[in-house]
C-alpha cells in the first residue's frame, strides 16, 4: 500500500471506487480493494460515496473551464493537478445530496462583485452587474477585458429518472473591461442545454468575473457569486 505525502482531500479513509483509503499515524495510504470486497451498504458508506461523486462532478466542470483551470494551475503543488485542487478545495462545500453557497471556482477570494438582476430560464440566463470600482485593483492599463464564467447547478428534477443533480458550464462573450458602469451580460443556450435545463425546477448560477490581458491571460478574477 503506497504512502499519500500530499493530502488532497485531509485525511482520508474509506474507499471510492476500487481504491482504498487508510489513514495511520497521521498519514493517509492508498491501495486497491481485495477482489472479494464488497462496498459498504450501511447508510454513511453510502452517503461518503455519494459526497465524494458529488464533488468530483463539480470539480470536472470547473476543471474544463480553461480560464479557471488555469487559476487554479497556478496555486496547485506540482505533484497534483489542478483537478485534484479543485475537488479539495470543494469537498466541504457539498453533501451527498446537496452543494452549499460556498462552493468556489477560484481558490481566493477575489474583488467584490454585486448582481443587480438575474434570470434565468431555460433559454437564456441574462445577468446585471452593478459597476466595478476603480478601488477593486484592477489596473485597465494591463487588463484589457472582463470575462464571466461559471457553473450551472441543476437540482430538483421534474422526472424522477433523471439524476438527482447536474452541473453545466457557463461561457459568456468576452467584454471590454470598463470601470464603475453597469455591467450586462446573456448567454443564449442550444437546444440541448435548454432540454436539459427544462428537466429541472432548481437553477443556481454560480460566477466568476475574469480579468483578461490583450493575450487574453487571466489577471484578476472576482469572488464566486451566485444567485439567490
């Protein structure tokens, strides 16, 4: 069984999967599952694997968001990746059958940022953003754009087939980067986010505003906000 040096989600036991988490003496080991275990079917067993599925989904969308993936890249030992990253920071923040309001898609908290209005339906999202100060640290000499982004948590299903939870990425047009104006954006979804949007009575959008160099690089980035 191989020592874990770096702990990726604390301290861990149990296991996901065919892989087996132990901890002794404070650290964590990994190995595999004897061909003859059988996963635990008592209720915290369950609910363990569900937690950690439920984390790994988020993190897989907020992971294939480049812009993020890159934020996240450069807090990220070299011996992980910035998955592995996302998935720790993240772990807290949901249960087997929920996600809270502190989910993160960056690692910090960045410059403040206030919604005016949101909506969302299962056509569009369209989203007002009071201005950003001059106070917020940015600097239009080297940041060029703004750029929104975030992740779409899909909960309460119409249909008692479809899975409980979903997570969707969200990509808006990049902007020109303006200072204390009103901010507006929409995001118009295909057919196939829009189906998958209609599933579902529960919409929440969590986001991010990005600052962008002319070699669209991000420079800043906003603390995740979410709709209400």
């Amino acid at each position: 069984m191989a020592n874990l040096r770096k702990k990726v989600l604390g301290t861990v036991s149990g296991a996901v999967g065919d892989i087996l988490f132990r901890t002794k003496n404070g650290r964590n080991y990994i190995g595999t599952r004897p061909l003859s275990f059988v996963p635990g079917k008592d209720e915290k067993s369950v609910a363990r694997r569900k937690r950690f599925a439920m984390a790994t989904r988020l993190a897989k969308q907020i992971n294939s968001i480049y812009k993020l993936k890159s934020v996240w890249k450069s807090v990220t030992p070299a011996d992980l990746s910035p998955y592995n990253q996302i998935v720790r920071a993240n772990y807290k923040n949901v249960q087997s059958d929920s996600v809270s309001d502190q989910v993160s898609l960056v690692p910090e908290i960045g410059f403040s940022v206030q919604i005016n209005s949101i909506d969302i339906d299962q056509t569009r999202l369209r989203l007002t953003l009071n201005g950003i100060s001059s106070s917020s640290g940015i600097d239009p000499l080297n940041e060029s754009y703004f750029h929104l982004v975030g992740i779409l948590h899909l909960s309460n299903p119409v249909d008692e087939e479809n899975t409980d939870h979903l997570f969707l990425r969200l990509i808006f047009d990049e902007q020109a980067l303006v200072l204390n104006t009103e901010l507006n954006f929409i995001l118009n979804f295909n057919d196939q986010t829009s189906q998958l949007i209609s599933q579902y009575q529960d919409r929440k959008a969590f986001l991010s505003l990005l600052t962008l160099n002319t070699e669209r690089n991000v420079v800043n980035y906003s603390n995740t906000f979410f709709n209400s």
